[in-house]
C-alpha cells in the first residue's frame, strides 16, 4: 500500500479482530533524520512508540511489515508499506 502522511497524520497498516495497527508521521528532527510513531490497538490495551531513522535509510521493517520511504521531507513523508506473511509477527 502507497501512503503519503503530513505531519501528525496516520494510517491503518494492519487490521484485525478487535485490533489495528497505525503508522503516523511524527516530523523531520533534525535535517538527516525523522521519526514515525507507532501504534498498537487490542480491545481495550494499547501503546505506541517513536523510532528514529536516518533520511539515507530507505527500508525497514515494521508492525510485522516493509517500509520503503518514497521521498521524506521535514513535513511529510511517502512511502509503501507490505504486509508480512501470514504468520508473520504483528507487532
């Protein structure tokens, strides 16, 4: 799935039973790195995170899933994200 998030915007990466996964967009910190939050929901219990990464980095895997960053600026990023396996771990 291609995605394009402004700064503080989400999307559902993963969804199931009672539960769903979000990726937002937490903003450029500095001019070679940005940060992405990420979010678990189950019935009533939930959390989230930050991770940082460096602009250069192009790929990584999360929420059980790839990113690859399209293009990322200080105020929006794209990118694609695919769905681990079945089987795969969700968090």
């Amino acid at each position: 799935m291609d995605c394009v998030l402004r700064l503080g915007e989400g999307v559902v990466v993963r969804r199931g039973w009672l539960s769903r996964r979000r990726i937002f967009f937490a903003g450029g910190v500095s001019s070679d790195v940005f940060s992405l939050a990420v979010e678990w929901s189950q019935v009533h219990n939930s959390a989230s995170y930050n991770v940082y990464f460096r602009k250069s980095q192009r790929e990584f895997s999360v929420l059980g899933g790839r990113v690859t960053v399209l293009d990322v600026s200080r105020d929006e990023i794209r990118f694609r994200f695919d769905r681990g396996s079945v089987g795969s771990d969700p968090s």
